[in-house]
C-alpha cells in the first residue's frame, strides 16, 4: 500500500447516497498518513455530505439535494461496471508502475 504520509487526498465518487463507501476511504486515507482528505461528487444526499464532512478535511458536491433517492437519477446513461472490467483497469495500472 502506498504511503500516504503528507499527502492530500482526493476521493472522487459519482454520487453520494448514504456515503459509507467513501467514509470508509477517507477513514482508511487518515490512517495511513494522509495529511489531508478531500471529497468530491457532482451530487450527494444532504446525510451522506453530513456524514463525510466528519471524517474528510473537506467535501465538494455540486448539489446536496434533501430529496436525494439514487445516484443514477441524476446521469443519463448510468451503466454499471463489471468486476472484469475493474480488475482489468487494476491489472494495467499495475503493469504500468511495475
């Protein structure tokens, strides 16, 4: 795991729904050093924004809407991404920097 000692972070999410995924990241960045933790989202329920913005130095959404019901509400094509195609882009990254 890299070290995040004197690092920002930035955690981009497409959407914030309950936010614990990425309160978990943010938690996890903090624990390995990171000096600080920034969110990012284009929209974001008003808990999620809530809940993050006790965990991350700061949080940037481009709309916290109070009648928040799903991120793919707000995208036209919201198209799920397979494992396969996670693991690939993992496997070429790690190519990359070995």
């Amino acid at each position: 795991m890299p070290d995040l000692s004197n690092k920002t972070v930035i955690l981009v999410d497409d959407g914030l729904a309950t936010g614990a995924t990425t309160e978990a990241a943010a938690i996890s960045a903090k624990k390995r050093g990171a000096d600080r933790v920034l969110v990012a989202a284009p929209v974001g329920s008003v808990n999620a924004v809530d809940r993050l913005s006790r965990v991350a130095d700061a949080v940037h959404v481009l709309l916290a809407d109070p009648g928040f019901d799903a991120v793919g509400r707000y995208y036209d094509v919201f198209d799920q991404t397979s494992d396969e195609a996670v693991l690939d882009l993992l496997r070429a990254e790690s190519r990359r920097h070995a």
